[in-house]
C-alpha cells in the first residue's frame, strides 16, 4: 500500500476541500490558516477509486492512511498558499508532458486530452487545476527540505543490470502493426452530419482503389483540406492501452486483420471517427534487451527506463521522508480533530 498513499499525495487530489461544501459526517476538521472539513462521503468516494485500482475493499487501517493523506494534503496546500508558492504555465506543461509520456506508448496530445475526460473524469481545465495544485504542494516541500530531496541515490549500473536481471521478461514488445491512414473525425456531429462525413469517407476510398488519387496524395491534400487529416499514426498494439481504448477495440482487431501493405477494403470506423487505413509494417512480440528501444522510433532504451524507474523509486523514499517531517512540523501548529468512529461503513 505504501506505493499507493504515495500516488494520493501526488495526485494531489482535492476532494477534502471540495467535501467543505457538502453537509456530510465529517471524518476530520483541519485548520492552519482556514477551517477545512473532510467528510465521510467524499473520502469514500477516494476510497472506491483507490479500491478499485488495487482490486479489493480498504482495511480500516487504509481508510485511516487515506484520511492521512487528506489532512497532509490540506496542511500542504495551506501552508504553501500562506508561503505565496506559485507555479508557471510552463511548469504545468511540462508536468503534462511527463504524465503523457509515462503512459508507457506515445499518444497524442488530443488523444491524452481524451484519456483524462474518459479515465480520470474531468475536463482539461479541472485537469490542469489538479497538476498546478499538485505541483505547487511539490514545490514547497521541496523548498523545505532541499538538501533531503537532493541526497536521492542515484542508480548504479549494477543496480540496472541486476533490475533488469530479475525481471527481464517484463521488458517486452507486443503484436503492433503500424499504420498510415486519412481520418475524418466524427465526435460532436449530429447523425446527419455523420452520415455526410461517411459519404466523404466513402468517396475518398473508391478515388484510391480506382486509381484516381492515392492514400499518400489524399494525406498530402489534408494540409489543404480541412474535411480530413492524414499521417504516420504509428504503431498500434492489440492488447488494452490508451490507443485501443480511445479508437474502440473492433477497429484495433480489423486494422490487425491487415497484412504488412495491404489497404483496407472499407472504411474503418473507430471511436472517433472514420479511417482510410493502410498497414506499413507488422512487428512479431520479441523480448527486449537492455540496450533496445523499449517501443518501435523512441530513443528511450530499457536501460534508460530502468535507470528513471529505480531513481524515481529513490526520489519518491526521499519525498515521502520530506512529506512526513513537514507534515509533522505543521501539524504542531495546526488545529486537527478526528471523528473516526465515522470511517466504518
């Protein structure tokens, strides 16, 4: 569980304050420069989601460590906002850009944007909110304990090896094709316009397969052409991933149906909207050495993962240190009640 209280911190998620507007049983009443109350029905919505990503109900030890959590988040948040911590556009893109990177396969920007409002049930805007406020609570831990956070071993080359020793047979690649196609994008649209996006679709299929234009000459034409886009998309895999969860899992299982050159008889219809598809290559599942990309045109080796991997899990210990002794000092000078007679449910 210790990796996952870490994950609450992180997260910086801001339901206690949001539970101070609801009349609820409170679970907890905090104060350094303003009264918060936590209250049961908002810690019990965190508490199904963290249940539901570890796959069994909380002890009621765990739903004391998630209350924890909570007041360390509130006392953080307080503290920093008396200290006037503030954090830039550009660090908040930044930290954007590191959690779609650690999705494991790239997506793009409009495809994350998606994966936030469908998996983590927000819009962009409330999204950014939680980065900012998570990293401006970063940001003053750190500036408390500087010299802790800086002491985080970095890893060793034996230390990667023997990681990568131990586990080597996670370090695989699946089944991916790779794919070059023209999209015509149909969210938001009402039937009607749906139905005249297909007849584009449509229309633009039978120009190749005549002979008329091509599907390089239609992603050319799309520079001009605002009715359609085209490109590289990239490699896909069939197992579950951001990708396949954004375009539907029956269009993942027909582009595999593709041969390596083959286009697509019909049009494919995703999630998101039409595809005129061809497959450009297919790539077996293979086991990974440590020198190779871990995905198909990344420069990121296994080593390379490895090595961030153990040097999170380093700055990560050293953070958790720093949390608990800030935690502890504003603590001393906080008002913190508990009611946890009301966390049995």
């Amino acid at each position: 569980m210790k990796r996952f209280w870490g994950f609450v911190f992180l997260c910086a998620l801001s339901g206690a304050v949001a539970g101070a507007q609801i009349l609820d049983q409170p679970v907890a009443v905090v104060r350094l420069t303003e009264t918060v109350n936590i209250g049961q029905r908002e810690l019990r919505q965190q508490a199904r989601l963290l249940e539901q990503q570890i796959g069994r109900e909380l002890t009621l030890d765990n739903r004391r460590e998630l209350l924890e959590a909570q007041i360390a988040e509130v006392l953080i948040s307080q503290a920093a906002k008396r200290a006037n911590i503030r954090v830039s556009e550009s660090e908040i893109n930044q930290a954007i850009t590191q959690q779609r990177q650690s999705l494991g396969q790239p997506v793009t920007d409009e495809q994350f944007r998606r994966i936030v409002e469908q998996q983590m049930g927000m819009n962009w805007s409330e999204y950014r909110e939680q980065i900012r406020e998570r990293l401006v609570q970063e940001k003053y831990v750190l500036e408390k304990r500087r010299s802790l956070l800086e002491s985080a071993e970095t890893p060793t080359d034996r230390e990667i090896r023997d990681f990568y020793e131990d586990n080597a047979t996670q370090f695989t690649n699946p089944t991916m094709v790779r794919f070059k196609h023209v999209f015509i994008d149909t969210r938001n649209l009402s039937s009607q316009d749906k139905a005249a996006r297909r007849r584009l679709a449509d229309e633009l299929l039978r120009s190749v397969r005549n002979g008329v234009s091509s599907i390089d000459q239609l992603i050319d034409d799309s520079d001009d052409d605002a009715r359609f886009s085209g490109g590289d998309f990239g490699y896909l895999i069939r197992q579950e991933s951001p990708q396949a969860q954004l375009l539907g899992r029956s269009f993942v299982n027909q582009v595999f149906e593709l041969e390596e050159g083959q286009l697509a008889r019909d049009v494919l219809e995703s999630n998101v909207g039409y595809h005129i598809v061809q497959v450009t290559h297919r790539r077996s599942a293979r086991l990974l050495q440590l020198d190779d990309p871990v995905f198909p045109g990344q420069s990121t080796t296994v080593r390379d993962q490895i090595r961030n991997h153990l040097a999170l899990s380093n700055q990560q210990r050293a953070f958790q240190r720093a949390i608990n002794e800030v935690v502890d000092e504003l603590r001393q000078e906080a008002d913190v009640t508990l009611y946890e007679e009301n966390l049995n449910w």
